[in-house]
C-alpha cells in the first residue's frame, strides 16, 4: 500500500510518530508522501524524508498560505525551489486554489499558484494539487503549463474528473470517498481509468467511514484500497498493486 498524501510531522502525531512510521512494514504501508504546506512544514517534510527509508516527501505552498508568503521578507520561491533539489523529495504540492475557505485573498492564491506552476514545469517536478470549488480555474491555468500531478482528496464532478485524466493527471482518493453519503463520488470513481487513481489518507484529516471520528493514520489507506476493490470487482492484492504501480509511475523516485 502507497500512501501518497499525509501529514504526520503535525503536532498530531508528536506523540507516536516514530512508531507509527517504523510499524509501516508491519502493518503493509511500502511507502508514504509527506506533503508541506508551507514554508515551514514544507522544510519539516524534506527532512523527515531524508530520516525515514519509507517516507518521501512534497514541498510547495498551500492556497490557504498564499497571503503569508506575500507578506514574508523570505524569498519563499527560492526556498522551495532549493527543498525541490533534495534526495526523496518527489512533488511539488500541495498547491491549487481554494475557493471554500478563502483564507487568502483570490487573486493571491492565483499569483502564487501561477509562480509555483512555473517553478514545477521548469523542475519537471509533478504536482500535488488541493482544489476546493476551483476546479474551473484550476484547469484554466494549468493549461497553460506543460505539468503532470495528481488531484489530491478529488470531489469534484464527472466532467472535472475526465477532463483531468484527459490532461494525462491522476486522481487521489482518500477517505472522503467511502462515507456513505458520498455514492455519487464512488460512481464517478468507477468510471475512471484505473491507470490513473492513487490511494492517500491526508491523516491526520479524513478518516475513512470505518475509523471515521478518529485520528486518521497512514495504515488507513488500506480502507480506501478495499472500498476501490469493491467498486472495481478487483481482489484487494490487485488493487493494491495496481495503485502502487500509479504512484511509482506519477513520482518516478518513490520505492
């Protein structure tokens, strides 16, 4: 199992992270994404993955965060851009728009997502992308880039999801996929190549429906594999080796 999305270098887990990254074996994790978020945690990541044999990790700067790197004195563009450079770390992300919140100004979000665009085609680093009601303006900007990534924790509709994996993108399901009220989630889901789906949790968010009210942990990645199993008629070890082999093929460095 590839968890290809997680947090757990937040406070979260200052209690049993190290635990829980050396039982990865024993409990069937190959592998897991630490995701930054901002400068801060994006730094916290990279050296995490550089501790950990199992752990790789993305660098970049969340919608949520965009205002606060405007407002640095840091050349936060330059400090990304030297984490990117970095043994095991394998995506820029996560990045995108995120017009639910709106804990930075629209435009803002957009110049800084705009910059890190540039940054991931200059690099050829693939993307992790945090999209919340924006999925139209992401794929207006992305257009313009010659990039390849990933659509982290996807609830958007049909058309957004074909029309990502048309662009040649993937599709990250996590957690929120196996609530019971989201089956109009699983039917769009299951009419997607699975070529083109990863597995993640986002823990320490979005437990799945089984430990859901719970802290979420990478292991859990194994609800979401048995949820896609079933709704693609494929054993759990099949499933289980048919994302690994996505996420292998959309970060090249990971295992």
């Amino acid at each position: 199992m590839i968890d290809t999305h997680m947090h757990i270098t937040m406070e979260e887990f200052d209690n049993d992270r190290e635990k829980i990254v050396k039982e990865f074996d024993e409990v069937g994790v190959e592998c897991a994404v630490e995701v930054g978020y901002d400068l801060k945690s994006s730094k916290r990541a990279a050296s995490f993955a550089q501790e950990h044999e199992k752990v790789y990790a993305a660098v970049g700067i969340h919608p949520h965060d965009s205002e606060s790197v405007t407002e640095s004195n840091e050349n936060w563009i330059e400090t990304i851009s030297e984490l990117l450079k970095m043994p095991k770390i394998v995506a820029l992300g996560e990045i995108g728009l995120d017009y639910y919140r709106d804990l930075s100004p629209r435009d803002v979000q957009k110049e800084i997502f705009r910059k890190q665009l540039k940054l991931a085609e200059k690099m050829k680093m693939p993307i992790i992308f945090h999209v919340r009601d924006a999925y139209a303006d992401v794929k207006e900007m992305v257009k313009n880039y010659n990039v390849k990534g990933v659509i982290h924790s996807f609830n958007g509709n049909e058309e957004d999801a074909k029309d990502f994996v048309k662009r040649g993108f993937y599709i990250g399901v996590g957690g929120i996929a196996t609530y019971k009220r989201n089956g109009k989630l699983r039917e769009i889901i299951s009419h997607l190549p699975i070529e083109r789906i990863v597995t993640e949790t986002d823990c320490p968010y979005l437990s799945p429906q089984a430990v859901r009210g719970k802290r979420n942990e990478p292991k859990n990645v194994r609800f979401v594999l048995e949820m896609l199993a079933e709704l693609f008629g494929k054993s759990f070890q099949e499933m289980e080796k048919r994302t690994a082999e996505n996420a292998m093929r959309l970060f090249e460095k990971c295992v």
